[in-house]
DNA sequence: CATGAATGAGAGTTCATTCAT
DNA sequence: GATGAATGAACTCTCATTCAT
C-alpha cells in the first residue's frame, strides 16, 4: 500500500470513528461508511473488508492518540498522588464526555466479542487499567502517601467503580458533581487515616 | 383482548426471553421471534410490532417474577445487615449468570433508547437499587448496625461497582472469588471500625 | 410448503428451465429467474437458495417428464432391436435437438460439480446407459438378434460415440445424415455378419 | 508492439494458460489473471481487453506447441498403422490427462461461441481431426493395412468416440484400462479381418 | 509503458411488513 | 384471529474498466 493510499486509510478512519460514536457498533453499515467517507463502494473494499475491521483500526488510532497526551501533564518528579490524580481526571473526562466517545460501540463490539469466547479489547483496557492503579497502590503506600492492604483489590475497586459510572453516563444521566463526589470518596478510602 | 390472547402474548413473551438472552438486543429480528415461537408472520403482528415492544414487554414480566423471590427469604424481623446481604446474594446471582440473562439485550436497548434521550429502562432500575441502599444504610446506620456518613453517596457507590462487575463478567472474564473479595470489601467500609 | 406453493415452486421450475436452456447454467443468476418468473427478488427465496438449487430441481423435473414416453411408444413384445432402435431414436432427438435442451448447462454444471471430486448428475445418467445398452445386447444377443461378444465394452462405445455426438451438436454443426449414418454404422456392428 | 512487450504478452499467456486449467473458461476474471501475473490491473489491459482475448491467445499458443512433439517422434518411412497408433497415444494422453488440460475451459468457451452462431474452434479442431483420420484411414486401407468402407464415416466415428471419452473424464471417472479397451475395439474395426 | 486507486454497476441475500385467504 | 406467501428496500461484496500519475 502505497504512501497515498496510508492517508486515505487514515481518512477513513478519521470519518469512521464519527459514525461509530454516532451510532454505536451494531448498527454501523458499510454504506454509513461510505456515505460519511464520500468514496465509493468498491473504494472503501480496496482498504476494509468489514465493519469490523474498520472499528478495530479505528480504535487502534484512538488509543494511539491518547497516551502522549498524559505524559506532557506531569511534572518532572510526579508523586504517586500526581499521577492517580491525573489518572482520575482522564477517566472523569471520559464518563463525561458524551459527544465524541467511542464507548457504547466499544460495548457493543465487546459484547459480540465476548459470545464468541474471544478476549475483548475492553478486557485488555481494563486489565491494564487494574495493573496500572496496582502499582501506583503499591508505590505510594510504601511512599507514605496511601495507605491501601490489598492493592490488587482496591485497584479493582476502582476500575469497577469507574466502568460503572461510565456505563451509567451512557444509559442514564450523571452529572459533573456526582462523579466529583465518587472520587473523592474513593481518594477518602485511599488516603491515610489520622 | 380474550383470555387466550393474553395466554398467546404470554406465550410469545416467555419464548423470546430466550431469544433476547442468546442474541441481545439489536440483533434480534422479528423473524427470530416468528421462528422462536413457531407462530405465523402475520400472528406475531397482532400482538407486537416491533422487536422493541416485545423487549419491553419481556422487561416487564421479568421485573414482575423478580420481586416476590427476594422477599420470601427472608426471616420475620430481618436486621438491616440481613437485608443488605441479602441483597448482595441475588447481586452477586446477576453478575456471575451467564446463561439466562438479559442483562447484555439491557445494555443494547439502554444505548439505543439514551440516544434518543429518552429514560432508559436499566436508569430506573439504577435508581430504584441506589434508593433501596441509601434506606438500608440509612436505617442500618441509625441501629448500630452500619457506619456511614453519606448515605447517598455509598448507595450511589456500591451500585456503580456493582454495574461495573456486571459489565465486567459480559466483556471479561471474572470469577466468583473476585466478586466475593469486592463484597467482602463493600462491607468493610460499611461496617462500624473498631 | 402448502399447495399453493408447490404449484408456484413448479412454476418457477418450469420457467427457469428456459432460462436453462438459453443461457447454460454458469451464468444464470438469481436475477435471471426472477425476471422470467415475474416474482420478487425475496419471493424467490422463498423456494431456492441457489441457482444450484433452482438447476437441481429443473432436472429432476426433467426427468420425471422422460421416461414415460419412451414406454409407451413400445409394442407388447418388442424385440430388443425395437428397444434398440427406439433408444436410438431418442438419442437422435436429444442430439439435433438444439432449442429447449438442458444439455449445455447441465455439461457446464457437472463440470463444476466434477471440480469438487462429486459424482456427477451426467454421470449417472452415462452409467444408467451403459447398463442400459449392456443388458439389451446381452439379451439380443443370446436371442440371435445380435452378434456382440463383449456386451459391456459395446455398450461403452456406444455411450462415448453418442456423447459425442452430443457435444458436437453443441460445439460444432452436426446434421441428421450425419447421425443416421453414425448410427447405422453403430448398427451394422451389433448385427450378425452374413 | 516492441521486443520487451511480446515477451511480457507471452508471460502473461503462459500464466494466464495455469487460470484456465484450473478454473475452466466462464468463472475466469480479470482480476484472476491479474493476481496469476502478479502485474497491475491497467497493465493487463494494455495487451488484453477481456478474458476470452486472453483465452484466445493461450489457445493459439497451446496450439503451436503440440505439433512438433507428434513428428519427432515417428521414425522415417512410418507405415499408417504407427501414425494411427501415435495418434491415439497422444488422445489418450488427452483423455487421461486431468491436471495442466484446457480442455474444460475449451468446451465452456465453445458452448458460448456456439451460442452466437460462432464456428468454435473446438469445432475447427475436430474437423481436422476427422480430415487427418480420413487421410491416414484411406491410405492404410489402400496399402492393405487396414480394411476400412467409408473413410470419413469411421473417421467421424472415431472422432466422436474420443471426444465422448474426454468429457467423460472430466465429468465422470475414467481409468486407462476402460480408454484401452475401447482403442482396442476400434482398431479391431479397422484392422483387416481374417 | 506501467501502476494501482477509484468507480459504479450488479449479483447475492435478508428482513420488516403487508394482505388476500 | 391466524396464516404464510409476497413484496421491495437495504445491505454486503465483487468485478470490469478507467484514468491520473
């Protein structure tokens, strides 16, 4: 595939990705593909074979997108407090943030996934996620800054807590405070007690 | 509609309750419900139209089987922490059931009626569950039983988590003992210290 | 499948068979029969999956329309020269016939068929007229009629000789002189020498 | 049309000849022969505008290479009864030969040929043979090698015969002792009787 | 000459929905 | 009420063919 051809690729999934947080996963054609691309039928063909196909690069390139960004945030010497309370910002910005989520198709796609006994992408995201919080647990705690047993099972807590709340911004309404609330009741649990 | 109308619907409800559970929501199509219940294209029409109304109607003879279960276990003066135990039971039932649930067709239907910004069915249930908890908190705190300082707040939280495992275990893998360290962990920060 | 729709599926049958002998059977469409049947695109559907499946039952069809005929234009006690020649005859047919002859499709779909290691329609056909002829110049030749010392291998010529005439009709220009004489050479070979 | 151009046509036809073999004529594309070259698609259609352009020209090709090998291989001063002979060696071959034959591809492209009123070049192939046979069948006779009435006639025979074997192949099963038997029985029906 | 991206026509197939019986 | 045949819209996918580079 030629140099042209990677830019048309990344084309469409740059249009894909708007239509899959318009309408989830399921319900996404090959026509709505086309038709937000503006290309031809055969033309989306010659890139991608299927709607899945598309929605797993689409979500490849999201994914690329994400991590530089919460790097530059840091400061030099983050403590562990730092970095899980940037953590906490991201994930509030992504129960939030209704418009432009890719969520309820990574659900969707997640589900259909999940019947046919595969490991979904949101296993992965999630498994990493609990790896994550597991050992900034761990490290502050033998910093002094938390004060956490079972680090394993309090980084679940959380990512439970999270996915919950995420679910429930797309199936019903939640609001900024609400989430607010839940963090620093989760960050109360955290913290040392004196 | 005569009594055997009524037995029919009955009869179609219960056979695609069945349908729902294996194929979720948006992939259902009235011809799997036709096929299902071994009734003619025409005789589904009469009594639904649409794979919505039945969903909806097999919601809510669900919501009404649900019910009277929970409440023949329990004994006759039941202390608050009865209650809540209880409670965790039948959640711990609904995160760990594979077979049998409608609990992914929710999820589908949910994103499908908030994108139409209506109230979805799953909001309410969520409502109702984080209303039951603030109670029994409320209540458990004022016998003595429990110690927690914003009822609300801890319902709201002890719901999410839930909603999170049951996501989880449809996306995922999870298995009895992480949902069993979970409530272990819910207790403790509900428990009095000391 | 009601009565109704067994005359409709023979309908169908009747008509694509038209559509058979016209355009052979590789590029035959669904759309093809559905415009000589005069039907909807999903009505066909309702009776064939396949074109394959549409050809499959044109010969069958085909077939059951055969062989009365050829009974009943036998005497009471035909010797097995007036089955021979009867035999003849309607291979003649079947090989100057050139409007309304299943011969090319069915040579284009046993090619097919031959492709994927199956056993043929067209071979059984060719297998059925070997037996056929080998029990005939077996019988004709203990009644003195004929003069044929191995039944089996004659029989086979004949069928190859026959065949190809067949494709040759269809390949090339065969005139009936042509077939007369190929069959009374045929003939004079079968016949006791004098 | 330059040096380089008839080599890379030349190619493309002997590729192009492999397609043919294993897909027969009808079910061949452009994009088949494409992929079989390994060249571009716009590139094909510099030398070729269609597959039977294509076909047409593997045929011709084919054509060129098989008569050298049948001369090479007679000795000097060869009676008719050892060209006949070397004649069937190579039809048997002909016959018998499952993979690396156009033969199929032959008969499917003639069948379309022959719908459009066409003089095929099946057709023009076993004119000549029969013309060859008619030759080789008078002189044999006239020298004594053969006792044979009606030259064209048993040539025309033959010819049928052979071709009715070859379908036979390729749409039923054939072993050599049944093509030998038959080769047998028409030499005996050639051959002086004493 | 050669490339290969792009097009659009057209085939296959499925489904919600209607309607005569 | 109940049936199931029939419809036609919509979707997936493939190919011959063109054309800017």
């Amino acid at each position: 595939m030629g140099n042209k051809s990677i830019q048309k690729k990344n084309y469409i999934i740059e249009k894909a990705n708007h239509v899959f947080v318009k309408k989830g996963f399921r319900s996404v054609t090959m026509k709505d593909i086309v038709e937000a691309c503006d290309i031809s039928r055969g033309g989306l063909y010659l890139y991608f074979d299927s709607t899945e196909s598309i929605f797993r690069a689409v979500l490849e390139a999201e994914s690329a997108k994400v991590d530089p960004g919460l790097a530059r945030k840091l400061s030099d010497k983050p403590t562990n407090n730092d970095i899980l309370t940037l953590f906490f910002y991201e994930q509030k910005k992504a129960i939030l943030e209704r418009r432009g989520s890719l969520l309820v198709a990574m659900y969707e796609y997640s589900f259909e996934q999940h019947e046919n006994k595969e490991k979904t992408l949101l296993s992965n995201q999630m498994d990493a996620s609990v790896k994550f919080l597991e050992d900034i647990l761990k490290k502050g705690t033998e910093a002094g800054e938390f004060s956490v047993d079972d680090h394993r099972l309090m980084a679940q807590n959380i990512v439970y807590t999270l996915e919950g709340m995420k679910l429930m911004s797309r199936t019903s309404f939640l609001n900024e405070e609400d989430v607010n609330n839940q963090l620093v009741l989760i960050m109360k649990s955290i913290l040392p007690k004196n």
